[in-house]
C-alpha cells in the first residue's frame, strides 16, 4: 500500500495496492481502523504511527507494517502581551504564541528581537506599533498592537509657606509639579505626609524644612 499526507493536514490517504486480496483490515496507529479497501484516516495528534495492513482471501493473510511519521499540522497562533513601568519608558513583552517554531518581534522603533520574552527601553515618548511574526512549517502568523509610551515627567519639589508669629503655626503650601505624594521634615523632628499642612513649632529659631 501507499499513502498521501496533505501538507500541514491531519488527514491521511492510504491506497491499497495488493494482489489477489478481497478482505482489508487497516490499522491506523492510534487506536482506529478501518476494513475500506483505500480509506482516509483524520488523526488527532502528529507523531509516530505503525500503519497495518491485513489483506485477505480464501486462501488466507499477508500483513505489512508501515511507519508513519505525522508533522505537526497546526498553524501558528501569534499572541502577546505586554506591561509598562511605572515612570519608566521600559516595556516588558510576553510571547503567548502557540505552535511556533520561531518568532520575530518588530518594536515599532527600528528595534527587533528574537527572544521569547523580554524588556526594551524606549527612548522616546510616542505612539508605537509592535509586531510579533510567529512561524511553523504550516505557515505564518502576526499580531499588531499599538503602544502608547508616556513622557516621563520626574516630579519638581516646591513650596511656600507663612507664619502666624502669636500661635507660632505655620501654613505650608505646596506648589510641586507632577507629584502624588508628600513627605514633609520641618527640621525639629516633626514630619507630615499632608499636600499643604499646617504646624506648630515648639520653639522659637531656624529651621531647614524640606
């Protein structure tokens, strides 16, 4: 007998070829069979088959014993996802691909990579698309996505401040830029996480607030 396997297809054509035969008994290698004289199996997984042919008459049997190797029939599924730094313009990607053999990363920057996951550094604010190819010997495929990278504004620390000279209170007000959170030392000990709080020294001097 022969066969024919469809290039990346699961399915399979066996063609009986024996002489002097009225009876056929295949076996397919993976638990099915079949007594058609030239039948087409549809196989769950690649891999490894021991193909059997029993062929009969009245006279009696002959079998033979082919092997079949099964290549992988899926096509590539291309899939990833990503997570930016937080006030950083480096970008962690991660391959969720499925049956690939390669895949070829396109940052969007010039930039490429062949790795399965990994961090880039942007080097620039913007928008950017990112392409990921992935390959098998079925055939190719690709996802985009579009990244957005922030500018990365460092926080600018500023404040005023005024003084009751009765109560000794002082009002401090903060002018910062692109902060979201506050850590204030008055100089005597005393500290504050409030954005403008208001304090009261002990003592009468100088003092280095920050």
């Amino acid at each position: 007998f022969s066969l024919d396997t469809t290039w990346c297809s699961n399915i399979v054509s066996f063609y009986d070829s024996s002489l002097n035969t009225t009876g056929w008994f295949w076996d397919f290698g993976d638990g099915s069979s079949s007594s058609s004289q030239s039948p087409f199996h549809t196989y769950a997984d690649s891999g490894s088959f021991n193909i059997t042919l029993i062929a009969s008459n009245s006279c009696g049997v002959d079998t033979l014993t082919s092997q079949l190797n099964l290549m992988n029939f899926e096509m590539p599924n291309a899939s990833f996802t990503y997570v930016e730094q937080l006030c950083d313009p480096s970008v962690s990607f991660v391959n969720l691909s499925e049956f690939y053999d390669s895949i070829s990363w396109y940052l969007g920057d010039g930039t490429t990579s062949f790795d399965t996951s990994f961090i880039h550094l942007y080097q620039d604010a913007g928008s950017y698309n990112v392409l990921l190819i992935a390959e098998n010997e079925c055939g190719i495929d690709s996802l985009i996505q579009v990244l957005e990278i922030d500018a990365i504004q460092q926080p600018e620390a500023n404040f005023s401040f005024s003084i009751n000279e009765c109560t000794k209170l002082v009002n401090f007000f903060d002018s910062s830029l692109n902060e979201f959170s506050w850590n204030w030392y008055f100089g005597d000990g005393g500290t504050s996480f409030e954005q403008n709080p208001i304090y009261e020294y002990q003592q009468s001097g100088f003092y280095e607030v920050m």
